[in-house]
C-alpha cells in the first residue's frame, strides 16, 4: 500500500513564496512606499510653494462655504465647507506621481523593448534569408543530381 503524502501547510505556503509574481509584488509594493516620500515632498517642496504665491502655501486652506456661517476650524466649525483645496493637492500628487511614472519609467522601458523587437526581428529576418538560400542551393544541388542522372541514364 502506498501512502501519498498530503503537502503540509509550510509546503504551500513555500510555494506560494516562491512564485515569481508574489516576488514581483513584494517588490513593487516596496518601491511604491518608498517612491510615495519622494512625490510628496516634490508637492510639499515645489508645487505647493508656487501654488502658495497665488494665495497660501498650505493647498489644504483653500476652501468654499456651501451654507454659512463659515467660521473656525476642526472640530469646532460651523456651517458646512467645500475643502476644493485637498483634491486639488490630491490631484497635483496624482498627476505629478503619473508624469513620474511615465516619463521615468514606462517611455524608456518602451523604448528599450521596442529597440530590442526591432534587433530579434532584424536577427530573423537575417535567419530567414540564410535558410531560404540554402534551401535555394539545395533545390539547383538536387536539379544538378536530376540531371545529371537523367543525362546518364539516355546515353545508356
């Protein structure tokens, strides 16, 4: 009688590890957090500066009442405020972080890949026309040998 071994959890779980996209997705996620600091502080150091030479340099103070009165801040305002000035810090960092992502990392990505179909595609097509002159060569070598055999074969 053979027993077969059910895989324990540690074995999936190693498995489960080990897959290339759990990998991938670690890493990536990693990068993000680490990526996330460096938008924000472009927002904080750059954008909202020059936003903040127009009117204030904290995007978050930009507000509408919407039913007044509008007055303190927190837990102790009243009325009821439209924070416009929040999404649109929101929205800043979201078309900073994507221009980022674009132009640092996707356009030059494609661009290299691109590059690399164009020279596989050139390599194949070099492969091509060697195989199918040697299929030519061989093609007259057999004609030759038909001929030949044929010539051969008449005189006789």
């Amino acid at each position: 009688m053979s027993e077969k071994k059910i895989p324990g959890v540690w074995d999936g779980f190693k498995a489960f590890l080990t897959r290339g996209n759990v990998v991938d997705l670690a890493v990536a996620v990693v990068i993000g957090a680490a990526f996330t600091n460096i938008v924000n502080s472009v927002v904080k150091g750059i954008i909202n500066p020059l936003v903040g030479a127009i009117g204030t340099k904290n995007l978050d103070s930009y507000s509408s009442c919407l039913k007044a009165p509008c007055t303190g801040s927190g837990d102790t305002a009243t009325g009821v405020r439209i924070l416009w000035g929040s999404v649109l810090g929101a929205t800043l960092s979201f078309v900073i972080t994507a221009a980022v992502v674009y132009f640092l990392m996707v356009l030059p990505m494609s661009k290299y890949l691109a590059r690399q179909a164009a020279r596989q595609k050139a390599k194949e097509g070099t492969h091509e026309v060697i195989e199918v002159t040697e299929l030519e060569v061989l093609k007259e070598i057999r004609d030759a040998l038909v001929a030949q055999r044929g010539s051969g074969h008449s005189q006789d």
